[in-house]
C-alpha cells in the first residue's frame, strides 16, 4: 500500500506573529511518497531534489521520519514505512522546508492508518519533528502545511489552532537569497525578554493582521506585519532584508516581512491592482545593489 502527498512551503511568523500565524503557499512544495512495511519502523529510502545532498536519510533525524515515527507510536501502529521524499525547495530556505517534510511525513503516516488521528495531532507530531530538526517545538510552519490556508496557534500547550481562508486577492511575492540561515542558529539571537510597550505594539498589530484576514482587507494585513522584536534581531543574519522590505513597499507592496527565520523576504500585495511584476523587480534591484545573489523567486 502507498500513499504519495504533496508538501507545499509555508509562510510563518508574518512579521507580529512570530511562533503563531503560518499561511500556506501553492508552491514551491515536496512530493513525499509513503510505502507500508510489514517491518515496524520508519525508513527512509531516497531523498532527492533541491538541497537533497544535506538531508540524513537517517530516520530518526530526518524531519519526515521523525514526524512519520511520531504518528505510529501515537496511533500503536503494527507496520512501517519507507518514504521516498522529492525536495521542491531547500533546507535553511525560510519559507518552511523542514516542516514540509514533517507535516508531509505525518500526513502520509496517517493516511496509510486511513486518517486514525485527528488534524491537530498530526500537527503536534509534525511539529515534534521540527523540536528535534531546529531545536525547538514550534507549528507555525507545520500547522498551515497540514492544514492549508492561513493558520493562528492560539495556545502551544496544550496545542489548539484555528484556521481562517485568507482572501482571495492576497498576492504574494518571496525571494531567496543564496545564503542560508539555519533556524537552530536563529533562535539564539532574539531577546529573551520583551519590554510592556513593545508587547503592546505586537498584539496590536498581530490582532489587527487578523482581523484584516477575516475582512479581506489585504492593505490591513500588510501595514500589521510591522515587527520590532524578532525581526529586528535577525537582520545581521540575514543581510539586505531591511531595503528588500523598504524597496518591496516602495513598489506597492501592502507589507513586507522575513519568511522564518530567513533568508527568504517575502512581499503581498493586493492581486486585483497588480501582478505583483513591478514589487519582485523591486526587491531583486536592491538585492542587485547590495551584491547579493538570489537563488529563486515566486509569485503566487
Ligand atoms: N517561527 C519560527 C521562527 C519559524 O521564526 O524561528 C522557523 O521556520
């Protein structure tokens, strides 16, 4: 028996969310095909694609075997599974690569035990996996990838999500960068303390950004992306984001925010007054100025 799922890429903090708004893009994705073994235990057979030759095919460190092995014990299952992963985008990308993998391996678990556990576990194993990839227990990324949609973590413990469908005219541009920043090396810049009135900065922009999903209101969403805590702090990783972001808003984008951790910048727009061309052009100009090469683009 084999199952084959499709992965898409995430966005996740989007800017005053951080570790709790997470929207899914229709691509880049992974294709992550699932076989049943009659031997327990999770393998994995082939990693292939983008970034392929800096993915463990051990199982019990990669993000698909790790969230796979999660749904077996957590479901007491009687079989294995070999994966097979085809990578669309790579590690370290910002845009959600090891939580695709996870929630794509959870996801495939789960439909070879025909959808035994709920949603929100599958989400919990798949976040589990990114707690042994990039060291910390965080769902932003694999919340939405399982879900779909845009997603809000209203509480980590115990874990409850709520789903909400973006509006259809939320247009977004991502660039990446060449270089990579690793998560794990991202968590340890942001300050461990946030002071009353920043605090207060962010819920009211985090609170306004979902009222702008729920109204469709894409010019509320992009001016509540605006982050002075984490963001901030990871600008010395992730060189150029701050004329990235100015350029993007410059050329008419409604917000403008780092993708995780980095290095992508990503860009929205309202899609029913433009194509989001002439904000991508923008962005890559002032990568183009500052020397810095980008690897991919994506309008969707
Ligand atoms: N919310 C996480 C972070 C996402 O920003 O560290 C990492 O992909």
């Amino acid at each position: 028996e084999k199952v084959k799922v499709v992965a898409p890429a995430t966005l996740s903090n989007l800017g005053s969310g951080f570790d709790v708004f997470g929207m899914a893009l229709s691509e880049p994705f992974d294709i992550i095909e699932a076989r049943k073994t009659s031997e327990p235990g999770v393998i994995i057979e082939s990693v292939e694609g983008w970034g392929a030759e800096v993915i463990t095919l051990d199982a019990a460190l990669n993000s698909t075997g790790v969230a796979a092995a999660e749904v077996l014990k957590k479901s007491n299952a009687d079989f294995g599974i070999a994966f097979n992963i085809k990578k669309g985008f790579r590690p370290g990308s910002g845009i959600g690569s090891s939580g695709a993998s996870a929630a794509g391996g959870a996801v495939a678990a789960n439909l070879l035990l025909k959808n035994k556990l709920p949603p929100r576990d599958i989400v919990a194993c798949a976040a589990e996996s990114e707690r042994v990839t990039s060291g910390s227990f965080h769902a932003d990324n694999v919340g939405p990838c399982v879900l779909g949609g845009f997603t809000v973590i209203r509480c980590y413990e115990p874990l409850e999500l709520k789903k909400i469908t973006p509006p259809k005219n939320l247009g977004v541009v991502v660039v990446m960068p060449s270089f990579t920043v690793k998560t794990l090396d991202a968590r340890t810049v942001i300050p461990k303390q946030v002071k009353l009135s920043d605090m207060i900065y962010e819920v009211g922009n985090a609170s306004s950004l979902v009222l702008g999903m729920c109204s469709g209101d894409v010019d509320l969403i992009g001016k509540s992306m605006t982050d002075i805590v984490v963001e901030p702090s990871r600008s010395k990783l992730n060189p150029g984001l701050m004329d990235a972001k100015k350029a993007a808003i410059e050329a008419g984008a409604a917000g403008s925010f780092l993708g995780g951790s980095g290095p992508c910048v990503i860009a929205i727009f309202d899609n029913s007054l433009t194509d989001g061309k002439p904000i991508l052009d923008a962005m890559l100009d002032s990568y183009k100025r500052a020397n810095i090469a980008v690897d991919k683009t994506w309008i969707t």
